[in-house]
C-alpha cells in the first residue's frame, strides 16, 4: 500500500472510531449495569453493526470490535452479517472472516481465513443433557474457549466445537468436533484427515476439498 493509501485508510479508520463512539459508551454503559446479561448485550450490539453493508460497515464493525472485544487489529476483516456471541474473543493480524458468520468464545490466530456461514461454537458443552427428567434448556452448560490456529482456512459452512491447529485446512461443511493438527486437511462430518498440507497426500486432500464446493473467500483487509 502507498503512503497516500495508508494515511487515507488511518483517517477512514478514525472516522469509524468516532461513529461508533456511542455505541460503544452505550454497551459498556449496559454491561456495568447488568454484568449477568453480559453476553446478550453484546450480541444485540453485534447483529446491529453486523448489518452496515459495504467497505463502510467493515470499517465501522472494526472500529467497534477494537473497542469491546478481547483482541481487534486494525487489519482484519469481518463481512455482513457475522455476530458475536460474546466479547470473549481475540482476533489475530490480517484475519478474514466471511458473511454470516457466529463467533463464540474463540481465539483466531494471525492470517487465519474464515468462509461464509462458518460457526465457531463455544466447545462441545455448552448444553448438559445428561438428565431425563429435567429439560436440556434447566440442565446448564459449559463454554470451552476453542482456538483457531494463525494460517488457518475454515471453508464456507463449516462447523467448528474444537481446536483447529496452525496452517490446517477445514473443508466447507464440514463438522469438527475434535482436534485438528496442524497442517492437516480435514472434512466431512465428523470431520476427518483428508491428507496433510506439504506432503504427498495434500493433493489429494485439496481435491476432496474441492469436491465439496470449498472456494477460498476474496480476501480485501480494507
């Protein structure tokens, strides 16, 4: 980028800082009035921002997100329509998250992309539903930090309840409910091992990837 380009996007992004001032006073305001409620202030908040369309909204969901979130560079993307469960989450430099998306309590390393439609669940406890004799909504539930490692691709539609290692591939639609080592290939559901990025089966995994409609989202940090 030219340095023209780069005061302009500083300016752009101050300007979004200053629009979403009161947005962000309002749901610290919320917050400290009603700490119980935490998380479903901050997802009211978030559909809101989420439906600014264009290269605006993703300066002013930047802005807000640098504001209230764990971690939020200022060189990351996240597209209409993508909610925030919680404002238990660190994004890493340069990350792209498509359309549509839901982010729970996550950790999203550097240069990791992330497709439309993807759900990143709070680990796989969320809802207890051990007891028969008590609805699984009174049954309680646990949430489970789950970590997205840096260099990561999470195709369209996938579901993600566990770790996914550094540089591993997520085939679209597929379903993760245990760990993915690093630089594997993975899909299906439950997802499993397709083959290994930088080894002799990669090829064959990305072919099964293809197979599945998993196309790389158009990455444009604005």
């Amino acid at each position: 980028m030219t340095r023209a380009g780069t005061a302009l996007k500083s300016v752009l992004n101050a300007i979004a800082g200053l629009v979403v001032l009161p947005l962000v006073g309002g749901y610290r305001l919320a917050a400290a009035l009603w700490p119980a409620r935490k998380d479903a202030l901050f997802q009211g908040y978030s559909e809101l921002v989420s439906l600014w369309p264009g290269m605006s909204g993703n300066y002013l969901r930047r802005a807000f997100y640098r504001s209230t979130l764990r971690r939020c560079p200022a060189e990351c993307a996240i597209e209409f329509g993508t909610i925030f469960a919680t404002a238990e989450v660190d994004i890493g430099d340069h990350v792209y998250i498509g359309a549509y998306c839901m982010i729970g309590h996550a950790t999203i390393g550097d240069d990791v992309l992330i497709g439309s439609k993807v759900d990143i669940l709070s680990g796989k406890h969320q809802h207890h539903f051990d007891r028969l004799d008590v609805p699984i909504r009174l049954q309680g539930g646990a949430y489970t930090r789950v970590t997205i490692g840096a260099d990561a691709w999470i195709g369209n539609g996938a579901t993600i309840l566990d770790d996914v290692g550094s540089q591993a591939v997520v085939a679209a639609g597929a379903v993760v409910v245990k760990r993915v080592n690093a630089r594997a290939i993975v899909g299906g559901n439950p997802a499993a091992v397709l083959g290994h990025r930088g080894s002799k089966t990669a090829e064959r995994g990305h072919e099964a990837t293809t197979q599945r409609g998993h196309v790389p989202p158009e990455v444009g940090v604005s």
